[in-house]
C-alpha cells in the first residue's frame, strides 16, 4: 500500500493519513520530523483507487469522518487534527 | 501543461493566486489568514487542485474527483462563513474572522462541519441515491423559504443589503459595516 516511510526514532508505530494539499497535514508531519520521530504518511489524494478504497476502510475504523491528518498511534490511539499537545502525549515527547 | 514551468514561473502564479484571493476577501469583508507563508502555501494547494480536478477543491478534504461530488467543497466552500463565525476560521484557515486577522484570537483545529452523507459520497466517488439517501444539509444550504427551518433573512440597515444565511455577515460585504449593523428582515 501506498505509505511512505519517513525515518527517525522509534516512538512506537506512528501512522498518518494526510493529504498533499493540506496545510495541517504539513504541520504534522513537520513536527514529526522535527521531533526525529519515525512514522509513515499515507497521502490519501495520490493513491489510485484500490489503494484509496483499502486506506479509507482502515481510516474510517479510526476517525468516521475520514478527515485529515489522523494520526494513529500503535493501533490503539487516534488524535483527528493537528493537536500537538495531544500529538506530544502520545509519543511521550 | 500548466502544471509545468520553471520554479520561478510557479512562485509567481502562487504570489498571483494569492494577491487575487486577498483583493476579492477583502472586497467582500473577509480576511485572509495573516500568516502570509500560511496562506500562500494554501493558494498553492489550491492551484494544484485546480490542474488536478478542473476546480478548487478543498484542500485540507478528501476531493471526490468529480465536480458534482465535491461541490459544497469548492473554495470558498459552503462552510466558511459558519466556521469563521463559530471557530475563528474555515477549516483550512485559509479564510479567518476579523480578530483572527487582528492577531486578537489564535486558529485552533475546525471540527468538519461537512454532512457524513457528502463525505461518504467523496470517498465512494458516487453521488447517494436521493431517495434513499437524503442528505441532512447544513441551515444554510437549506432552502430559503416557508416552513419552520426556514433560513432568516438579514438587513443592513446602512445600506439595505439583504442575506438569506443563519447569522449575519461579519461585514458587510456592500457597505463595509460591521455586522452589529444588521437587523433581522
């Protein structure tokens, strides 16, 4: 599938669903890496359609909505939106 | 293809896109959000969007790839003014309230305020039955007349401007007045 594999530390499994195009997208991932953590980004606008259908049954198992950024962490915590705080939690930063 | 050009070419359409997006908001009392390097990189993602689909689509929303999906999401979308008015911003913040552009109040996240039934549509890429699907609509794109839910309708009274929308307009977008200067019609 279409994620891309962005290096770093390992602060436990950092998934991200964004888009190319959006702003707070760029904010995450921005202060991901300036943060040295690793993750991986799904950029939802550049899969082909099986790819986007695949990826959006997952993101809808996180966020019903299917809005972006949605970062999960570990399979077990989901924060929709930039919210560092709540970003900084998460990954104990 | 337009979407070609040296990088010289492409930051002089962004800086283009964005001085036209900045004249019009103004011309129609809204305000960009100030943080210039902010605000231009959205005027980029919407060039972008523009060559990818043939119109502006959101930028921070998952596009349908179709026009007739994504309507409601075309910038300026149907959500702006009731989020600028509720959160102080659009759901991009590319489009802010008068204090959000004063510097008087900071842009948090904006919840998407867009109805399930539009975006589920977006993501399958097929527009809902009508029948079997009716879409629960925002206040404002409800019809504009009788019946309970009808949308009100309001006055400025320095000009006598008239709005079909659920509150009034932050300013004016004839006359300029604020919107403590409307009445209810």
């Amino acid at each position: 599938m279409g994620a891309t594999k962005v290096d770093g530390n390992d602060k436990g499994k950092v998934r991200i669903f964004t888009l190319s195009t959006c702003i707070w997208c760029k904010k995450t991932k921005e202060f991901l890496a300036q943060n040295n953590v690793a993750y991986e980004y799904i950029d939802m606008d550049m899969l082909d359609a099986d790819e986007k259908d695949a990826a959006l049954v997952e993101l809808k198992k996180w966020n019903e909505k299917c809005s972006m950024p949605t970062v999960v962490v570990n399979d077990s915590v989901c924060i929709v939106g930039f919210k560092e705080q709540e970003i900084r939690e998460a990954l104990s930063l | 293809m337009s979407g070609a050009g040296t990088e010289g070419e492409r930051a002089a359409r962004v800086e283009a896109k964005y001085e036209k997006l900045k004249k019009e908001a103004a011309a129609g009392g809204y305000f960009l959000n100030p943080d210039e390097p902010f605000a231009k990189d959205l005027a980029e993602s919407l060039l972008v969007n523009e060559e990818r689909y043939g119109y502006a689509a959101c930028p921070c929303r998952l596009s349908g790839g179709k026009r007739e999906l994504d309507l409601d999401i075309i910038c300026p979308c149907d959500y702006r003014d009731a989020d600028v008015e509720e959160h102080g911003a659009c759901y991009c913040a590319l489009y802010v309230s008068g204090e959000v552009a004063r510097s008087e109040r900071e842009v948090e996240p904006v919840p998407e305020r867009r109805p399930d039934a539009l975006i589920e549509a977006a993501a399958k890429g097929e527009l809902p039955v009508a029948e079997s699907q009716p879409i629960e609509r925002a206040p404002s794109q409800r019809a504009a007349f009788g019946g309970s839910s009808a949308i009100p309708v309001w006055r400025c009274k320095v000009c006598g401007y008239l709005c079909a929308r659920d509150n009034p307009p932050g300013v004016c977008p004839i006359c300029k007045v604020t919107k403590d200067r409307f009445e209810r019609f």
